[in-house]
C-alpha cells in the first residue's frame, strides 16, 4: 500500500493496487429482492415457516445452504433447491440495475472483472439479462464450487481464472456472508448499501451506488477506483488503482 501526503491540510491518500474487480450479483449490481421473495415467501408458506423470520435469512447464501438450515423433516434440500432456482428464472418482474452499475461496468478492462454470485448460473443469466447488465466475462456461480458464501472459495476460484491473486482483488459485496468470504480471501472489501433496510456495520468503505465512485484512466493506462465524495471520513474511502491491462497476475487471464 502506498501513500501520498500534501500540506498539513490535505488528508493522507492511501492506494491500494488491484488486479481484478469481482463483483457479487444480487444487490449488488442488481436488485432483485422483490422477485427473490416472492417466491422464497410461497415456499415458507407451503412448509409453515414464519415468513418474517425466515426471509431476511435467503440473502446471500446458496438456495440449497438456506434450506439446510431451516432443517425441515422429509424434505431433500437439493430437490427443493432446484425447484426454487427454477420458480426465480420465471419470475424476473421488478429486477432492475443498481443505479450508476452500467457506467462502472463498461469503465472496467476487459477481462479483468467477474461475476461472483451464490446463485445458480441459470439463475445468475436470467436475472443480469433482465436487468439489462452486459454478460460478464467470467461469471462464478453456485454450480462451480462445492462450499457457497461465507467461505472464501468462489472469490479464489474467480481470482484463479483471471490471472490474479485473490489479495490483489477488489470484491464488492452487498451481503454478510459476501463480506466475510471477501475478508476470508484476503481482498479488499467495498459495500454497496442501496438495498440495505437497516444500517450495517462494517469496517469497509460502503457506497449506497456506484453514483457514488470515480473512474478515471492514467496516462499508463490503469484506471483508479476512488470514493466520489471527498465528505467522507478517510476510513469509509475507497482508494485503488487498477492494474493496465497485461500487468495482471501472469498475465495470461484465464478464463
């Protein structure tokens, strides 16, 4: 980490270098709460759970995790699961972007961003075609690791196949579970907050959208990631460079 120190009036910049930006999917880039529910809701009504409990507890996790760990008597959690995945893929009505998402997006080096989410890749598709996001260049799903959110496994995977190495990640998260496998990783950690209905507490930079951060390219063709409001406290900063494309891990991004 480096620093950069002006007059006794300035505030001390600290940068940290990133390879790679990985971004959660639900409520982080997109918000899908409403269709989530819905159908997470008729499903703890079919088996008598209490729905207030039991739906803050959906977010973030793996469907099959979820049901897990309700522990209901005669059910397989993989079946329901996938019963599930497949009642969300119909349901898309009301998934919308994060406001300021596309822009961060499209401001991003090719091959050197990822999708990292707890939902199923079919899932993940339909709901990043529905809120009209571009398809990432590389996308981790539930499928792809056998231990979902919090552990670290599906940030190391996606830094694994981009050449990069999980500590010189930028992971931006929305969800406990997601800030924990972040932490877990070694990454750096930047919260988006926009759809949170009560204030969390975390010792991370938070934005409530990407509205909220600049992008900007250097003359060695790098682009920095920094909080926009200069209002901010300096720990509640975000303050990174991304690295020029072919500096990234081995350079060979594999996909």
């Amino acid at each position: 980490m480096t620093e950069r120190a002006g007059d006794p009036m300035q505030t001390v910049v600290q940068t940290r270098p990133i390879d790679a930006v990985l971004l959660d999917m639900d409520g982080t880039i997109l918000n899908s709460i409403k269709a989530a529910e819905r159908v997470w809701q008729a499903w703890a009504e079919r088996h008598g759970l209490d729905v207030a409990t039991f739906l803050p507890t959906i977010h973030g996790v793996r469907a099959v995790e979820t049901i897990r760990r309700v522990g209901l008597a005669g059910i397989d959690p993989e079946v329901e699961a996938a019963a599930i995945t497949q009642a969300e893929i119909g349901d898309v009505e009301g998934i919308e972007a994060i406001a300021g998402v596309q822009e961060f997006l499209a401001g991003l080096p090719a091959q050197q961003w990822a999708v990292v989410t707890s939902a199923p890749r079919a899932l993940a598709l339909r709901r990043i075609e529905a809120a009209g996001l571009p398809v990432p260049p590389l996308l981790i799903a539930a499928d792809d690791v056998e231990t979902g959110k919090p552990a670290p496994d599906c940030f190391l995977l996606a830094a694994e196949r981009l050449g990069a190495q999980a500590h010189r990640c930028l992971v931006i998260e929305d969800s406990i579970a997601g800030i924990i496998a972040a932490e877990r990783a070694g990454a750096a950690v930047l919260v988006v907050t926009t759809t949170h209905h009560r204030p969390m507490t975390v010792r991370h930079p938070a934005i409530l959208d990407y509205r909220d951060i600049a992008l900007s390219r250097r003359a060695d063709g790098a682009i920095s990631i920094c909080h926009a409001s200069e209002a901010a406290t300096p720990s509640a900063r975000l303050s990174c460079i991304l690295q020029a494309a072919g500096s990234v891990g081995s350079g060979q991004g594999r996909l």
